[in-house]
C-alpha cells in the first residue's frame, strides 16, 4: 500500500476521535531572542539529512500541550512533560507524570517494561514490536524525530519544501524547514515547521498551523535536550516487590482478534480512502449496532453522561443535511469529521464541503 495514502489514512482515522496524527505544533522561540547564525542550507539538503540522520544517546524533555478548540480524548489539554532517555543502540527510557503517581516505560532492548506507580502494576512485553500498538498517545508523542521524520516522508511530494531561517530549541541552534500545502490542496492546515538540530540533524521540534489561528493547535518538541553517554541503569527494570506483573504478550494473544474476525470487521466498516496528501479523507461505515449501543462519556460541561454514540455527538456536534442526508459534523482547528445518521463517516484535516464530497463517492 502507498506509505503517504497510509499515513494520511491514518490521520484521518485520528481525526474520528480526536485529530491526531500529522498535526503537531510547539510553542515558537522567545520573541526576544535573536535566532542564531549557521550556515546556510538548501530544503532539499536539509531533508535528505534528516532522513538519514541516526538517533544519538541523549536524554531530554519533551513537552507536549493541544488547544484543539475541543476536549480530545488520550490528549494533553495543557503542557505536559515526557522524560525520554535513548542509548543510541535501541535502548530506551520514557517517564511522565500520571495524577499521583508516574508511568514509566523502560525497554532494555529485549523487553519492554510499563511500570505504573500509582497502583504498582507491571506489564511486561517480550517483544517490543507487540508493544507498539498498545503505547499511549503521551507515548507515542514523546519522540519529536520519529513523528517529523513520518511526516515529511509522508507529505514532502504534496508540499512546497523551503527553509525558513533559524531558531534556538532546548538551547540549541537548529535549522526551520518548512512544508506548505501546494495550491491544489483543499486542507484547514497552513503550514508545517520542523526545527532540526544544526549538529545532529535530528527534528528537535514540529510545528503546524492551522489556517486562520496564529496559536498552535497541538503542540510536541524538546525544551531540554542533550547528547552524550547515558547510565545503564536508566534501561534496566525489575518489578518492586509488591507489585502486580502481568503478561502483555499473553494478554495481547488474548484480546487478538482471529483472521475471520478483522476480514468481517473490514467488510462491515468498508474503509475507503478518498484523494491524495494533505486533503486525503478516509470514508467508512460505523456498524448500526455500534450506533445504537450504550456508551459512556463525558458531556460539553465536562460532567458524566451516558447515551448512544448519536447522543453523544448531538452534544458535541452540529447537526447538517446534504446529498448524504443527515448527521452531525464535529470541527477543530486541525480536522473535522461528519457523521452520517445512516453510519457513514468521513474524517479528515479538511473543510466540511471537502467531506461531503468524499461521501458522495462512497
């Protein structure tokens, strides 16, 4: 399957429950600072570098914060920190804040540790590839390089690529490539901007603005950042005693669903994917018993509410009719996603117009 139709289909996707995905931004540099003098460096140079670029050991700071315009489930709603910690060989340390205790994901290179110290429960992974799937958002936002990196692989074809001068991030001077919708785009996004490391290469932070806000939408990058040798000890792990360890692997077998089971769970919800780069909207069919079933949420108030996925959507979203028929439409700065009543749906980081024509060819 092409990579950037997959990825984009995957922002989509995120945009269902959240706008996730291609759309992160950090705060800009000091407007009193002066940005430093480096040398000077072409957009295609500046690519071709970062992706080939190697991960260094480090340890750094991560914060990440979101002002959507909407309460987004498994979202940051302020600045939240991650401490991330990296050998250079694989290894790797990732702790944040959690209400009272904190969550820290140790992998040693051959297994993956997720230690919860507020209820003192382990989950322990052989592999660190079946982990993948079950990491967090936090988690999985707390590698700058690694989502910059998808991105520009996934957009730079459907982007205007420049470098727009320079910038201080976590304290060291870094190079701002920029990408830009081509014209031809039909997106609610400006512009994407990545700071990458003058002396590592590595993307140190990612911007994206939204067209028609000057304030970021989502925001992820270093505000500390450091290479150099890392202790051992940082990537090793053995359960405090006391705590309660289980099995991810075994739980994961568990919860598997069988190959007849996601080719049926396919058929039902027909994913389609609709255009290409930064307008691609991904279109499907949520089951009528889905519809119906009684869920759990919170309401606008931010108070408990239970009722239908519909019930919840008469809150959140803004009922619409078209050649679809009816349904509620849910907008962001960065994404917006329509509801058919009859199960349709189209999600995508486009105007509401671009989804009623997507659904039009499903």
């Amino acid at each position: 399957m092409n990579r950037k139709r997959t990825a984009l289909s995957v922002a989509a996707a995120g945009t269902a429950t959240g706008v996730v995905g291609l759309v992160l931004l950090a705060a800009p540099a000091g407007a009193d600072e002066a940005p430093p003098t480096l040398p000077e460096v072409s957009a295609e140079a500046l690519v071709q570098s970062v992706l080939t670029s190697d991960v260094p050991a480090l340890s750094g700071t991560v914060k990440v914060s979101s002002d959507l315009g909407l309460p987004v489930p498994g979202l940051p709603t302020g600045d939240e920190a991650v401490r991330v910690y990296t050998d250079g060989q694989g290894k790797a340390r990732i702790s944040m804040d959690q209400g009272r205790g904190e969550k820290t994901v140790i992998a040693d290179g051959a297994t993956t540790w997720l230690w919860n110290s507020a209820d003192r429960s382990v989950v322990k992974y052989d592999s660190a590839a079946e982990h993948k799937a079950d990491r967090s958002t936090e988690e999985k936002l707390a590698d700058p390089a690694a989502v910059s990196l998808e991105f520009i692989t996934a957009m730079r074809a459907d982007s205007t690529v420049s470098v727009d001068g320079t910038a201080k991030v976590a304290d060291r001077p870094a190079y701002q490539l920029v990408l830009t919708p081509k014209p031809t785009e039909r997106t609610l996004l400006r512009e994407v901007r990545i700071a990458v490391d003058s002396e590592t290469r590595l993307p140190l932070r990612l911007e994206v603005l939204a067209n028609g806000s000057a304030e970021p939408a989502l925001s992820v990058g270093f505000t500390e950042f450091a290479t150099g040798a890392q202790d051992a000890g940082l990537f090793t792990f053995t359960p405090p005693a006391g705590a309660k360890v289980t099995d991810g692997n075994a739980e994961a077998r568990e919860h598997q669903p069988t190959e007849q089971q996601k080719k049926d769970f396919l058929a039902t919800i027909n994913p389609k994917v609709v255009g290409e780069g930064w307008d691609t909207v991904l279109v499907g069919t949520v089951p009528a018993d889905l519809l119906k079933a009684e869920v759990s949420g919170k309401d606008a108030d931010g108070r408990k509410a239970a009722g239908t996925p519909l019930d919840l959507l008469k809150q959140f979203g803004k009922p619409v009719s078209g050649p679809f028929g009816t349904g509620f439409v849910i907008t962001t700065k960065v994404g917006t996603a329509l509801v058919a009543e009859d199960g349709r749906v189209a999600v995508g980081a486009v105007p509401q117009q671009v989804l009623v024509d997507a659904l039009g060819q499903k």
